[in-house]
C-alpha cells in the first residue's frame, strides 16, 4: 500500500478528543502498569526482529523465512500455530483464560521489488526474481515493522492469557502488495481458506505505518479509509486501412480516444462529486504497428478507484455504458472487462466500531497525538477482511521529529524509511485496541 503526501493529516478539534476523555468507555484504562511494562520488555526483541526481517525481505507469496521466524514465535509462546495458509500465512490463535468474543490482529509481510538505497546498517541487498525477473527486493512499504509489531504484542497478550477474555487471533498476511502473476495470494485467498473462521472473527484490526506521519502519532479515518481498486481493460474493434484513405476502415484509434476523453465524465457528470471521491485512469493505450495503417484493433486498461462500495459498483455499469455507447457511435465495438485481473474492495472503517476504539488510540498515544486524516485513493489489501467483518484500520506515524515531510522519501522508493521509535507505540496501541475490545 502507498501512502500518499498529497493525504496527509487533518487534524480533529481539540473538543471532540477530549470529549473522549470524559466518557464512562474511556474511564476504565486497559494499559495498566503492568502490560506497559510486559511492553517496554518486549521492545528489544521488536527491534531486532524488525531489522531481522528487514535484512532478509521476500516477495509476495514467497515470505518462507517471514513465516518461519513467525510461526517459532508464536509457538514458543504456547499459542495454536497454523502455517501455509494462502501459501505462506501464519495464524495464530490465542485463547484466552475468561470466555468473551474473538478478535483478530493482522500484519502484512511481503517486501516489493525495490533496490534499496538507505544506509542503514541493516540493509537489504537481497536479489529475487519477480515475474520472470531479477530484482532487488526491499521492505519499502513498512511491512517489516508490521510483523515485528505483532509479534510484540502477541508476547505482551500471551503473557496475560489466563485474565484475557476471549481469544486473539494473529494473521500474518502474505501478498499484501499483490500476487505474482497467474497467483493468487493475499487476504482474499487467506479468507476464501477459512481465516475469519473456527473460530469466528467478531471484530478486526491492523495497523500500517507511514513514512509521512509524525513518529508518536496515531492517525484515523471514519468509514471509507482506503479506496477500492480495480484494473480494467478496454479493447476497441474496428476494421484496418490504409492511413490514407481512412472512410475505407473503422478507426479503434481515435474511438478510443473519445472512450477515454469521455470516461473523465463518469464522476463529473454522473454522480455528486462533494460526495463521491472516485478516480478513473486510464494509464496504458496500445494499438498498431506502422504510422500509416489504421489498426484493427486497440487495447487500453486503467484503474478505478472509489470510497464508497455502492458508488464503486455504479462506477463500474458507467464505464461499461459510456465505452460501450461511444464505441457504437463511431462505428466500432468495446469490449469492457472490470474489473480484470485485481478487484480490491472499499478499506472500510465500521463507523460505530471506530468510535469505539479511539478512545483506545487515545490511551495508548495520548489525546494530542491521535487525530483524524483524510481518506486515501490508495488500496489495501485488508479490505477483504473488513469487508467480512467490522474492522478497525489506522496509521501508526513513522516519520523521525524534526524533519519536513518533503524530505522524506515516499513509499515504495529506494530510499524509503522510518523512525524505528515507533514501534513501542504500535505494539502498544495493537495492545490497546484489543483489549478495549475484548473487554468491552
């Protein structure tokens, strides 16, 4: 997932927090002195395990030794252990010692394939192959810090099983960043194996750690947080000719361009556009093989994004008529496939499940640390599982103090990095969430 700078932070009034501070919810604090401690403990062994998985990323579908580091931690602290899910996931279940609902942790595990360029003592110089190619591979999107993270918080929960209500369920995501090519992977296959049951999530949550947010921050966002996120691909039919004489043929070439010129009118003209932050791009067109012969044929794809699920499906059935109708027009044909090969749905925020957990954020970080953001037309992979089941995302800030977001390097960039003083405060907010919840 990337974050983008042009997203960043708006801030909550300073009234609205604090109101939170007032409520009977947030009057019993779940951070007692003595998980703080179990947290401050655990950080070490965060730290290293941090810069461990940073040393050694895998790509998506291939986070073997991830997977193993994990699945030995897990087991060594008495927790039930399941590898090779969605192939290379690792699940965790917790049970704990009172009887109460299920919630499940998420972290996301795969590197990208990215050289990196950072001078940190620990950097990867880790040679892969995707797609047929070799690459350098690198965690520049914080995934490193997310595994790390939930192993934490899974020492600091298991230490305290025999009080804790419920059961925890710990999903170590592979793909996030998406599957090989003819793979599938991430949490929609982790889903379709039967992640989210036996036993049933009640509630979920996860965390990701951005490049561009103050470290000592917690960042969130009500409702539609990341966007959905669909390929598509148009293929324009007509019949070739000589460039010279183009009343003989059917031009897919400049249909195509009145495709694409009308496409920028889905959102614009079709939907209220204060209330429907959506984007539709289209990124590649390829058609013909010599300057003066109209081709047969012209193929375009693109992706579509959209916050809101139901303006997500309408989106779809206007890219289908408009390419259809304007094809028709021009004397040629369209032929829509959306979405194509990747179908990510809306991130999505349960409104009343946020409301509930926020005060958690609070605790953990501190009213004047935690606000709310904007929502971005960047995707995630977690949306499969908040599309299940009520969930909870938020940001965890990882730029170092004192250093203007202009100079920080972005993710999925070579140069990508974050302030290792975050970590204590992810595994402490995780510790939060899922101990508001559990006990609520």
């Amino acid at each position: 997932m990337n974050l983008r700078p042009d997203t960043r932070i708006f801030l909550l009034t300073t009234i609205a927090l604090t109101c939170c501070l007032g409520n009977e919810s947030f009057a019993q604090s779940h951070l007692t002195e003595a998980i703080l401690q179990a947290v401050d403990k655990v950080q070490p062994n965060v730290l290293e395990w941090r810069r461990d998985i940073h040393q050694h990323p895998e790509l998506s579908n291939r986070e073997f030794r991830t997977a193993a580091l994990v699945a030995a931690h897990l087991e060594s602290l008495g927790i039930e252990t399941t590898a090779g899910i969605a192939h290379t996931g690792v699940v965790g279940i917790l049970r704990g010692g009172k009887p109460g609902p299920v919630v499940a942790l998420r972290a996301d595990m795969d590197g990208l394939p990215v050289v990196e360029r950072t001078d940190v003592p620990f950097k990867s110089t880790i040679m892969s192959e995707y797609n047929g190619e070799q690459v350098g591979v690198m965690h520049a999107c914080g995934h490193d810090t997310h595994v790390a993270i939930l192993m934490g918080v899974a020492e600091v929960l298991a230490g305290m099983r025999d009080e804790l209500p419920g059961a925890v369920k710990f999903i170590f995501q592979p793909a996030e960043e998406g599957a090989p090519r003819a793979e599938e992977g991430g949490a929609e296959l982790m889903v379709k194996e039967g992640v989210l049951d036996y036993p049933a999530v009640d509630a979920a949550f996860a965390l990701h750690i951005d490049a561009l947010t103050p470290v000592g921050t917690l960042t969130y966002n009500p409702g539609g947080t990341f966007a959905s996120s669909d390929d598509v691909q148009i293929i324009v039919r007509g019949r070739q000719a000589h460039g010279a004489f183009p009343w003989m043929g059917a031009d897919p070439v400049v249909a195509s361009a009145q495709i694409i010129a009308a496409l920028q009118t889905v959102i614009s003209r079709n939907h209220p556009v204060l209330e429907s932050a959506a984007v539709v791009t289209i990124g590649t067109i390829r058609g013909g093989v010599r300057h003066n012969i109209i081709p047969e044929e012209v193929t375009m794809t693109g992706t579509v994004r959209a916050l809101d699920p139901q303006l997500r499906l309408e989106i779809h059935e206007d890219i289908r008529r408009i390419a259809t109708n304007v094809a028709v027009g021009m004397g040629v044909t369209a032929e829509v496939k959306l979405p194509l090969t990747r179908a990510t749905p809306v991130t999505y925020n349960d409104p009343e499940l946020t409301e509930a957990m926020a005060p958690a954020l609070i605790e953990a970080a501190g009213a004047e640390n935690v606000s709310v953001r904007k929502p971005e037309t960047g995707g995630e992979d977690f949306a499969f599982i908040a599309e299940k089941v009520p969930s909870f995302y938020f940001i965890l800030g990882g730029k170092p103090l004192g250093v203007a977001a202009s100079e920080v390097a972005d993710h999925h960039t070579p140069d990508f990095f974050v302030d290792e003083a975050a970590l204590p405060l992810g595994v402490k907010a995780m510790v939060a969430v899922a101990l508001r919840y559990l006990n609520q």
